[in-house]
C-alpha cells in the first residue's frame, strides 16, 4: 500500500478509513474531518483513534472529574495539580512529593504477568516524568473469588509480574491491598501506586516551548507490542467470543526502565531537559500531541529516525505502539550534546527526532513526506466530551433495603469463638503475606513501615528523618449498596491508616474502577462516587492531586462492583515516631477509639458468614475522622502509643488479630458498657481504632481524649498468648495464627 | 587515614545506595566505582552489592562478571583484597570464579523477601570478625536466584576447611545444598552470601535489627590494624 500523505488524503476525501475498527464513533469520525478540513491521514487517524480512547480522553468522566478541581480544600501543599503526568505537594524542608495510582485492569486479565509488570513501568515512569526518583510502588488488587480456577491463572501471573518488574527495578513495594470477590472474576483490578521525591527546584512538566528546541526520544527501541494496547483494551467491554487480545499487551523490560531512571535522574541534575514526557497509553501520538500542545509552538517530528525493534512497522503502528520503556525529552540545542553524553553512558538510546516550530501544528513527516498535520490541541486536548445518562439504578432500593442487621447472629459463645476464626481465616482478611513476601519491601534501605501495616512509610531525608506514608483503600462492597457512601468511606479508611501510623495526610490519588459507562446505572454508581470523593476531600482537607478511571469493567452485561481506591499521602517530620500495628509490650492498656453501633452492611461478617450483600455501609462522620486522625498523630508524636491499627472490614476483632500476631502477645478483652459481644467484634463503624497505651501514659492519653471530646473505651490488656473475650471464649494465638496465615497458600501455592 | 570501601554500581545494581550508607554508619569512607572503570581508586576493600546487573539476563551475574572493573577487581581479590559480594554481588563472585559453586532458582520458584535468621559458622573471615562462631544473627533475604549449589566434593571441602560461612536456621528459604547462605575463599578475604547484611545497619529501618552491621565493622577493624 502507498503512503497515505496529508497530500493524497486532501485528493482522496472519499477514501474508505476504518475509523470504526479503531474503536472511533461515526460523530467523532465526523469532527477530526471537520477540524482538519479534510479527511485525516492513516497516521492522523491513528493518533486521534489512540488519543480520543476512553483511557486517554476520559470522554464519560471528565464531567464528573471537574469536581475535583472545583471542590478544592484551602491546602497550600499544592504545587503542582491535576493534568500533568502526577500532582506534586510540599512535604516541607524543601522537598517535594508526587503520586499517583493507575490501572492496569485489562492487559492484566488478557496477559496477568506482562498486565501487571507494565503497570508498574508506567505509574513509575509518570513520577519520573514530573522530575522526581521513585521511592516506593503499592499495589492495590482485586481478584474473582478465591477459590476459583482462573484467580489461580490471574493472581499468580500478577503477583510474579508486579514482583518481577518492581523487585528488577529496586523499588520498595510497601503496600497495598488484595481483595477477592466475585464480580471480579472476568476483570480483576491491577491497580499500581508510586511515590517520588524531589526538591521543589526539580519540578519539571510536560510542555515543548522554544522554537528550534530537540525533541529526543529516548530508552527502549519502538516495537510491535501493544499496538493500540492500553487505549484501545481499556476502552471496552471485554466480549467472551472475542478475538485473543493478547498481542495487544505491552511487554516490560524492567532492566532497560532502571537505566532509564537513572539516566533521567542524571539529566535532571544537570538541568538539561525544557520539558519531558513519558510514553505511555498511545506512546508517540501521546508524547508529541500533549508536549506541543501544551507548550507554545508546533513540533516537527521525522518519525523514520525512531529507533525501531522491527523494521517493518508502518507510521501508523510506529505512532501507536504502546513499547515500553520510553520518554520523550525537549531540549535546548547546546544540551544536546551532552544529554546524548549522559544516555551514552547508561547504555540508553537517544535519537533526536525533531524540534520545536514556531508553527502552530504538529507536523510528522515519513522520509520526507507529510503523514500528519494537525492542530496538537484538538488530538491532545479537545478530545470528544460525553454527558452519559444516568439514573439511579432500579435494584438499589431493594439492595439497600435488605438490612444486614435481619441476619442470624451467633447463638452462644462457642458459635461466636467459631465464626471470629472463620473470619481471620476467610480469604480476604486472612494474611496476604505469600503474596507480599513476593515483593521487595527492603531495597534502598528507607523503609520504615511496610505492609501489613497500616500505612506504608519511607524515609525521605537520613539527616532529619522526615518520611512520608501512603496507603491505598477501597471497599466495593460498600460502594455497592451506596456509591456516594462508599467513595467517602475509602477516603475515610486511607486517611485514618495513615493517621494510625503517625503521620498526617495531605492530599489524595485516587483509581476509579467502574464498569460501562454506556450503562446508566454504571453512570449513575460514577456520578455518585465522585461526588463523595469531592465532597469528602473538601470537608477532609485533603486535595486530589490526580489520579486514573478505569472503565468498561465489566463482562457482558455484570459490571463490577464500583470500586474507587483512595490513597492518601502523609507527612511526618520524624520517622522514630512512626506507629506501627504490633502489639509488642506486654502490660500495655488497650483502648478503643471511637463510637461503635450495630453496623453489618456490607460487612466482613456478613459475607464470610451468611454470603450476604445489602442494607446500607456503616455511617460516615467526616468531621469525626479528622478528630481521631488528629489524636492519633499527637499521641504518636508524644509517645502516648506504641501501637496503633485502624478498624475497618472484619471490625475490631480482626484488627486485635493482626496486631497480636504481629507483635507476638495475646489480649485480655472486655466488652464495653452498651455493646454486646457480637457488636464489639463484627461492627464495621467507621472512625474508629485500637490502640497500645503504655500504662505510664494512660491518664496522659484519655485527659487528651477527653479534652478534646473523642470517645474512648478501656477494653483491655495485651497479655499471655490467647485472645480472650472475658465471659465469652478464648483462642490460642497459635491457632488463630494458623488459621489467618494458611488460606492463602493453600489456595495459591 | 580513614578506610576506603569501594561499593560497584553495574547496570542494574540496586543497593549500591544501601551498602553505601551502610560502609558510612559503620565509620568508612564510601566510594561509589563505576563498572565501566577499571580504576579501583585506591580502595581498602569492595562490596559487590545486590540487584539485577544487567536484568539477570543469560544468567545472574554472568554479564557483569566481564565488566572492566572486574578485571582489576578480580586481580587484585586474587591478591588479598577484601570482597564481599552480598545477593547478586555474590552471583558475580561465583560466576568470576572467585567463590566455588553457583545460585539456581528458589526450589519453590517464587522471588522470597523476609526477614531470614543465619548462624554465623566462620568468625575468622575478614568480613566476620565482628561476630563470634555460632553466633545467630537477623538479616534480610530478598531474591529469586538463591540456591545455592556445588557438586559434593565442593561441598565437602567447603565444610572441612570450614568455608562455610554462614547457615540458614529456622527453614532453608530456598533450597540451598547443606542450607548454605554464604561461603568464604580459603584465604578469608572474600565473602559472598545470599542475604543483605546492608538492609540490616539502623535500628528504625527494614527489620529494625542492626544484625548486618558486623560485615563493616569487621573489615574496617581489620583494614585498621592490617
């Protein structure tokens, strides 16, 4: 076939293009028309094919995104917001911090190790981008049930990919969350987190201004693999009598991305680079669109100079192709040299491939002849925008009405004993540790905190000690049976965990995990969501810096449950106060922070035992959250704590489980005045955590409590090497042991 | 004069920032040597640090063993040099003949990070001063590729000439024959081991033991009085 040239598409108005096979809509196929005045060129339709995706222009979310720019606490730790690779926040002592969580969702099912292994490329390349060196990666997953025999296909080849990539590229995995649950059998999430640090100075952002600047491209050579990959696979319903996707995936190299970071730290130090961008979703269409579109001028790119892994690749392909390991730099010219210099030595190919135009197009030539010129804004930028209906959805009202609170509580003390070790046994609370152990949580010798904690921390600074902690929490379950509730109660759990270890959030990322937007009821679950987030975030005080959607989760007509993840970062000035969850000093005095009341909708408890789901989450009281985040970050400070664990799914009963495993001790527990038994160790309530009170400390501890009006209850000791529930039953730390710590392998090993 | 120790960056390298800090802690003076360098830059000793040199790919540690820093690295350990290899620096050792045997994949073929107890069976090592025989001691274990592996006779004599420097206890974490983490040369100058003394150096970091920090207090005491 001839070249498609801007020239021959301008004679040719009527040729036929396959717009409709690269996932384009007849209107939207209509408007490149429109901006371009002709019909587009094979490569043009390419890039817009690429760049109007639902992954790329977030055409059903943007409506609903707006919110989070709107809503905006009064937080002056922002420096950089949403729009760039990642947001940026001012930790203090002139550093800065930026993050992210992005999906991998589709490629992950269709390919679960290279899925999975290139979501942890690309998050990190993002942070890279904005100038910083990636300090730690967490990864949030969901997966179809437990026992069924494709999570032992997906999970597996997850695990090993995230560890594969992560562990060969020396960064500290150091949270995250495995859930299972049906309605993510055909789309398990692969979420994917990272956190970089820089100095303020060091910000850099994607923007090609300069006219006669380079534009150098640099890292893997371009190949085959994911030719329309994340964009176009993550754009749609994955159909069971579909064609295998599977070339569709990217292939990860994590030794050439370790070079890449390097090398691009290198160059950051000398200040030599106007503008960067990483190649992700839509590789060269993405980086040369977006980088000319949000500087000054055009570009001109010679794209046969692109360094290729397979000679035969076509301009479109080349424009598409979603290879790994790539960024794309601009440069001034007497740089130039030398940025070559610094690639030359971390074995890194850099080829300049154009430069910045006083021009207003973006302008790609083919040895020598014009396959594309276009407006970069209207491909970058300008993409498609969708009001999707939406509706309430008709099954909600009864979903809600069925009260968890009607099912069938423990009988006696001894059903109560057996269902407490069915739970710390089930798969999702029982320990994750055959998957965690999987992933280097030690590498660059700054981690503080790592899971099962709380909260992930690292130390950012070894002179003063200043850290920061990120955790990742999302409870579809909840989000189910009230989407607005939901969303809030994922930001709750995220900022209270990191409260829990010490240190005070600051602002937020999150991953929306929806299903088809083209369904209104899915719409619906979205419009509700983003509105508590926004919500939620501006009552918290807790921006959103930035962040990913994931949509068409779904197979056939079942979509997911709506699951956003929140990840909350915070600060704290000095590791040596971090808390950690173990109960490590027998003696010390337990308390129970916050107010408990019979909420089991949704609950840990409600599935494990009776396999239910309805009625409505447990309450959120925002403003009660941020009270008990504030005494758990004083008490760390002044050492009124030595440990501290959230309450969250599977109630207070299973955050006592995990501490006393962790630490090694057992608990003498009473119930409270008001509670029942039951209550006391299967209520969900939000705002709410456990603590380890030297005995020391206590009277400091609750006059603190209790000055500031948080509700706290003595509910015991940490001691001998059982739980005990006084009255009720008691269990051999050894037995709950086995019975937390043997599911997993025994399901997956 | 203070004690210089040299820590090699290969590409792919991971903890060369760690072994680097850690030679710091322990009262050194850290110098970072590039692989492409054959200038040793007149250091007293070497850690070949953890990672992925080159990927792992081939074979772990059987591209960075032809780096032009071996050349003079393995000239010089030949002459008394101390070196520790920790994880893939110990790979390179093997694969540079410097220390017998070789690391094949864990039996259970998953990557292992954890907190793994050793016995100290050689405190004689220039690396293993510090600790007393039979000493047990904490430190982080992170790899794939770390069954450890020689043909019987090897084994034997590593045993009988007691080159068997460190053991696994509490569960052999990957197969390793005679569950051997780390071996010494017959002179005692160099060491390699599978698991990470370096994650091991600050009471607050890692596994807030400080077991690993014996490695550089030993060399150091020995460069000191050598």
């Amino acid at each position: 076939m001839s070249l498609d040239t801007v020239k021959h598409a301008a004679e040719t108005p009527d040729a036929a293009q396959p717009w409709k096979e690269l996932g384009l809509k007849e209107d939207e196929y209509a408007r490149i028309r429109e901006i371009l005045g002709r019909r587009p060129t094979g490569a043009e339709l390419a890039m817009y094919s690429v760049m109007w995706s639902e992954h790329c222009s977030y055409k059903s979310s943007k409506v609903h995104l707006k919110q989070f720019g709107e809503k905006v606490p009064e937080n002056d730790a922002m420096l950089v917001g949403i729009g760039e690779n990642a947001g940026v926040v001012d930790v203090g002592q002139g550093y800065a911090v930026t993050f992210k969580v992005e999906s991998h969702n589709h490629p992950s099912y269709i390919e679960p190790y290279q899925g999975a292994a290139t979501g942890i490329g690309g998050i990190v390349r993002d942070i890279l981008a904005m100038g910083a060196r990636p300090v730690a990666v967490v990864d949030p997953l969901r997966f179809g049930a437990a026992d069924h025999p494709d999570t032992k296909r997906v999970l597996p080849g997850v695990v090993a990919g995230i560890g594969g990539y992560g562990n060969c590229l020396g960064l500290p995995n150091i949270g995250g969350e495995v859930v299972f649950d049906a309605c993510y059998q055909g789309n398990p999430l692969v979420n994917a987190g990272c956190i970089g640090v820089m100095k303020h100075e060091d910000i850099h952002l994607a923007q090609a201004s300069g006219p006669g600047n380079k534009v150098i491209l640099y890292g893997a050579r371009t190949g085959g693999d994911g030719i329309g990959g994340v964009s176009v696979l993550a754009s749609e319903t994955f159909e069971s009598t579909g064609p295998a996707k599977r070339p569709a995936v990217q292939v990860g190299d994590p030794f050439q991305e370790k070079l890449l970071i390097e090398c691009t730290l290198e160059i950051f130090k000398e200040n030599l680079v106007a503008g960067i961008q990483d190649l992700g979703g839509a590789g060269l269409s993405c980086a040369t669109s977006e980088l000319a579109s949000a500087g000054s001028g055009g570009m001109r790119v010679e794209l046969d100079t692109v360094p290729l892994r397979d000679s035969s690749l076509s301009p479109e392909e080349i424009l598409m192709s979603e290879s790994q390991e790539r960024m794309c730099a601009i440069v001034e010219p007497q740089h130039v040299d030398r940025f070559l210099e610094i690639c030359e030595k971390w074995d890194v190919i850099a080829t300049v491939i154009g430069e910045v135009t006083d021009g207003s197009q973006l302008e790609i030539f083919w040895h020598g002849e014009q396959i594309v010129d276009v407006p970069p804004r209207s491909v970058a930028h300008d993409g498609p925008v969708y009001h999707r209906p939406f509706a309430r959805p008709s099954w909600q009202d009864a979903l809600q009405a069925d009260d968890a609170g009607k099912l069938a509580r423990p009988a006696d003390a001894a059903e109560l004993r057996e269902q407490v070790l069915k739970l710390v046994a089930s798969p999702n609370q029982a320990s994750k540790s055959w998957i965690t152990d999987q992933y280097d949580r030690f590498v660059q010798g700054n981690t503080v905190l790592a899971m099962p904690e709380d909260a992930g921390m690292v130390r950012i600074d070894a002179e003063s000690n200043l850290g920061v902690a990120l955790a990742t929490d999302g409870n579809g379950r909840y989000a189910k049976l009230d989407p607005y509730t939901g969303a809030q109660l994922a930001l709750a759990e995220s900022y209270r965990n990191v409260a829990a270890s010490g240190a005070k959030p600051l602002a937020i990322s999150d991953c929306l995990n929806f299903g088809s937007p083209e369904d209104p009821d899915v719409m619906w679950q979205f419009a509700e969501a983003t509105r508590g987030l926004a919500d939620g975030c501006l009552e918290l005080g807790t921006p959103v810096t930035g962040g990913n959607v994931s949509l068409y989760n779904q197979t056939g007509e079942t979509a997911i449950h709506p699951t956003p993840v929140v990840a909350v970062l915070g600060v704290i000035d000095d590791v040596n106060r971090r808390t950690p969850v173990a109960f490590a000093q027998e003696g010390q005095l337990l308390y129970l922070l916050g107010d408990t009341a019979e909420e089991f909708g949704g609950s840990a408890w409600s599935e494990v035992v009776h396999n239910h789901l309805g009625g409505l989450p447990p309450k959120v009281d925002l403003a009660r959250e941020k009270l008990l985040a504030e005494i758990l970050i004083s008490a760390s400070r002044d050492g009124m704590i030595d440990a501290a664990h959230d309450l969250s799914d599977g109630g207070l009963i299973q955050a006592v489980t995990e501490s006393c495993l962790r630490g090694g001790n057992g608990a003498r527990l009473v119930v409270p005045d008001g509670l029942d038994a039951f209550t006391f160790l299967f209520s969900e309530s939000a705002g709410r955590a456990v603590v380890a009170v030297p005995r020391s400390e206590e009277l400091r501890f609750t006059d603190m409590c209790g000055a500031r009006g948080l509700p706290v209850a003595r509910i015991g000791v940490v001691d001998g090497e059982e739980i005990e529930i006084q009255g009720e039953f008691s269990i051999p730390l050894s037995e709950l042991r086995t019975a937390h710590e043997a599911t997993i392998p025994a399901l997956l090993a | 004069m203070t004690t210089r120790i040299g820590v090699v960056t290969f590409p792919g390298t991971l903890d060369d920032q760690d072994a680097l800090r850690a030679v710091r802690i322990a009262g050194a003076e850290p110098v970072s040597l590039w692989h492409r360098d054959k200038d040793l830059h007149q250091v007293d000793a070497v850690v070949l640090a953890g990672g992925f040199s080159y990927g792992d790919y081939l074979r772990a540690g059987a591209i960075s063993r032809f780096s032009p820093v071996m050349e003079t690295l393995i000239e010089q350990a030949r002459a008394g040099m101390p070196v520790l290899g920790i994880c893939n620096g110990f790979q390179i050792l093997t694969e540079a003949h410097l220390l017998p045997g070789a690391m094949l994949r864990n039996n259970h073929l998953h990557f292992i990070c954890r907190d793994q107890k050793l016995r100290v069976e050689n405190a004689e090592t220039a690396w293993t001063s510090d600790y007393s025989a039979g000493q047990e001691i904490s430190v982080p274990l992170k790899n794939m590729d770390g069954r450890y592996t020689a043909d019987e006779r090897t084994l034997d004599e590593l045993e009988a000439e007691g080159r068997v420097a460190f053991r696994y206890l509490d569960g052999n974490p990957n197969g390793s024959l005679r569950d051997i983490a780390g071996i010494t040369n017959a002179a005692g100058n160099i060491v390699g081991l599978m698991p990470h003394p370096e994650h091991a150096v600050e009471p607050l970091i890692g596994t807030g033991r400080t077991d690993g920090l014996g490695f550089f207090t030993s060399i150091i005491k020995k460069l000191v009085n050598a």
